[in-house]
C-alpha cells in the first residue's frame, strides 16, 4: 500500500494532447521524483510536436471549483504553475495561495511557446508580475520569457515616472542584459526568487541563474544535441517543486532537478515528426540510482558488502 506519507505535488497548468509538456509533462515527473501528482487544469491547447495551433482556457468558476476540490481534501506540499492564458486566472490561484496558506509554490511564466500561438497576453503578464510572481518561492523564465518580463517591469517604472512607455531612463535595454542581471532585476522588483534558464543562450552551455535572498547561484550544464527538446522547462519546475516537497533546500532542490532535466533530454527520444518530448523515464532511473546510493551509505559499513 501506498504510504500517505508520500509528498504530493499540485501541478495547475494546461493541457497538452501530445505528452510532452503542460500537466501531461508536470504529472509524468512527478511520477518520477516520487512524488505523487495532482493536477488543475488552467486550460487546453491543440498541440504536436510541430508547435501549438490553438489554446482555449476553462471558465473562472471552474478553475476555482478544481483548486478548491483538490486542496480542501488532499493539501499540496508543492505546487508548480505552469500556463495561464486569462487575466482572472492569475487572480483565482493567488486567492487559493492565500486562502491554503501553499508553500513551495514554483511558478514556470510560459508567456510563448517555443512554436505557435502565444499562452500568456500581456494582461496575464501584468498580473503575474504584480500578484502571483510576489506569492511564489521561485519563478523560473526561460531567457527570452525573461527579457519580456523585465520590458513590462520597465515599462511600468516608466509610466509611474510620467516618462513615455519603452523610455526606461538609465537602464540597459532588456536584451543588453545578462541572465543574471535580470534575475536580480525581476527577484528585487517582485520579491521573490528567480531562476533564469539558459536553455536558449546563444552560448555552447546550458547554464541557469538563480536570485535568491540577494544571492546569485550559477547552475552549469552542458548543452546536449538534443532533437527532443519539448517540455524541458515544465519538467524542471516540476522537479523541482517535488524535491522541495521531500524536503530540500530551494538550491538543492535545483541542483538535483537541473541534472534530472539533463538526464531527461540526454534520452534522446524520437516521438513526433517535429521537436520531440524530453525522455522522463530517464528521471525515474536517476532517481532510482540516487536513492540506491543513498540507502547503502546509510548501512553500516560491515552491512555495505553483503
Ligand atoms: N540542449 C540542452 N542541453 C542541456 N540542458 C538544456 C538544454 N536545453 C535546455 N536545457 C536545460 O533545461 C532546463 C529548461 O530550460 P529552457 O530554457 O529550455 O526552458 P523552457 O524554454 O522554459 O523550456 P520549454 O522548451 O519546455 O519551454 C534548464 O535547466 C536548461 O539549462
Ligand atoms: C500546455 C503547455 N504548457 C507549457 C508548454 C511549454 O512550452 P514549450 O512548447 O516551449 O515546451 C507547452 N508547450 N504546453
């Protein structure tokens, strides 16, 4: 039997038909970490591996009654946010943050995806930065996600200033900045911490930075050849939100998620004609290894050899 005991994870995110991403991505790491997954449904996209062709949200009342069905019986000990495509929306899951009193609360801001129609309109944008990025323990933008995250974070000082939109007196144009630079830029703005992803750096590496309590932590990684791409960002929030919810730091919890997305896109798996699903029984098999490894340092020595 199963012991209750088991960390349960909350994925509120949308749908995607083809596996890889959204709560069919969030739900197979979670698998994977361990943990056991939940999942409320923002809204459902028509996708491939091709790229997104249409996205249509759930009713308000809707979203509300999965959220509150879900935690009044079974109380996360981590949620992952993943897309959102209506204003109301971000509002509903801040109330519901509130309202539990949820922790680890890992929020993943797919404003684009890779390829097709937008998620997150600039409305939803506005209203993340303003209310749900400050209710979150991270936040983890991609780089061009971030560079659209730190426009509106401009924007919106210069229209409080009296200055014309896009003005932003003595600051670097977002794209002038480095991943750290924004980082810290969004994590003091919203009060929060904020994980970069280098997963599209014009560089060779794979390298993310985390702003977290005025600190900068670099995360290396090598950039693999991958054909299979798809859904990497919603596996390391997920994993990321079920290594918070067995305990560990946020910069553990990182550095072990980071090196299971890894794993995951080493996998290679072809699936699709187009940019297919990272490989998530690579997770399970890396999680299986660390928790091998772990269980016989934990036996006494004379133990160890038999
Ligand atoms: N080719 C790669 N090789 C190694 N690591 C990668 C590669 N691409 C992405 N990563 C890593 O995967 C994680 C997700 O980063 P990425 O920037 O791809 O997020 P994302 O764009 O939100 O993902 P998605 O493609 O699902 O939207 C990061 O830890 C990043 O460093
Ligand atoms: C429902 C949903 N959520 C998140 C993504 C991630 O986007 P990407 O296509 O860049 O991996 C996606 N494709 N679909």
């Amino acid at each position: 039997m199963v012991s209750s005991k088991i960390p349960k994870v909350l994925s509120i995110a949308g749908s995607d038909p083809s596996g890889g991403a959204g709560i069919q991505g969030d739900i197979k790491t979670i698998f994977a970490e361990s943990c056991y997954g939940m999942a409320a449904i923002t809204g459902m996209t028509a996708q491939n591996t091709l790229g997104v062709k249409a996205v249509i949200a759930v009713p308000d009342d809707f979203l509300r009654m999965q959220l509150d069905a879900v935690i009044c019986d079974i109380i996360p000990d981590a949620v992952k946010i993943g897309m959102i495509s209506e204003p109301s929306h971000v509002k509903i899951i801040v109330d519901m943050i509130d309202k539990y009193k949820l922790r680890n609360v890992i929020t993943d801001p797919v404003i684009a995806p890779t390829s097709g129609v937008r998620f997150a309109h600039d409305e939803v944008l506005v209203n993340m930065i303003d209310y749900l990025f400050p209710a979150s323990t991270l936040v983890t933008p991609n780089i061009p996600e971030a560079q659209t995250i730190v426009r509106a974070i401009l924007d919106k000082r210069s229209r409080a200033a009296g200055e014309p939109v896009s003005a932003h007196k003595g600051e670097l144009p977002a794209s002038e900045l480095t991943p750290s630079e924004m980082a810290e830029l969004i994590g003091c703005h919203c009060d929060c911490s904020v994980l970069v992803k280098g997963g599209h750096s014009a560089d060779g590496e794979a390298t993310d930075c985390m702003w977290h309590k005025g600190e900068l932590s670099i995360f290396r990684g090598r950039r693999i050849a991958a054909m299979s791409s798809h859904g990497t960002g919603c596996a390391l929030s997920s994993s990321i939100a079920s290594n918070l919810a067995k305990g560990e730091s946020l910069a553990a919890a990182v550095q072990i998620a980071k090196a299971h997305v890894t794993a995951a896109i080493a996998g290679n798996m072809s699936i699709g004609s187009g940019n297919g699903s990272i490989d998530h029984e690579a997770i399970l098999q890396q999680q299986r290894i660390q928790q091998d490894t772990i269980n016989i340092l934990e036996r006494k020595p004379e133990e160890r050899q038999k």
